[in-house]
C-alpha cells in the first residue's frame, strides 16, 4: 500500500475506531514512529487513554502472564526475593 494510503487508513482508524498506536501498527504494519508523527493532530481523549490502560491490565491479570513488550505491572519485593532464592538453590545444586 502506498504512504498516502496508509496513511489515510491509519488516520481513519485513530479517528472513527479510537485505536491505540499499538493496535493500528499491528492492523498496517507501519512503525510506532511513523505513527506518532501522522497522528499527532489526532490525540485520543484522556477517557479513551483510561479506558485503553484499564483493558491493557485486565489483559495481563486474565491472562496471568506477561506479553513481549515493556510492562508496568508491579512484582513485589517478595516475590522477586523468593525467585532469586530459588534459582540461587538451583544454581548450588549445579555446582554440588
């Protein structure tokens, strides 16, 4: 598809559906970058970024796994600390 087009699409896209960068890269293929600068005139309201935010983390929670990507999601220092204890033991198990 041409620039214009994809263009032209990904506006539509962020305008009629209110798609997050995410979601309209994964439609057309096309760079977050890339994106940012076609939609910048097109931001989405602060009630549709909640709504996207709330939906991301009843993704994760239903899920209860992480996806690939960067998450915000909060581990707490106890269970970090019980995992390196862990693979701590596995690793002297190892070597013993």
């Amino acid at each position: 598809m041409a620039k214009k087009k994809l263009r032209e699409k990904a506006i539509k896209l962020r305008v009629e559906e209110k798609l997050s960068y995410s979601e309209i890269k994964k439609r057309l293929d096309v760079p977050k970058s890339t994106l940012s600068y076609w939609l910048r005139s097109y931001p989405l309201s602060e009630k549709r970024i909640k709504k996207l935010k709330k939906e991301g983390r009843e993704k994760i929670n239903y899920k209860g796994r992480f996806n690939h990507g960067t998450c915000k999601a909060k581990v707490s220092g106890k269970e970090i600390t019980e995992k390196i204890k862990m693979q701590m033991r596995v690793i002297q198990d190892h070597f013993n």
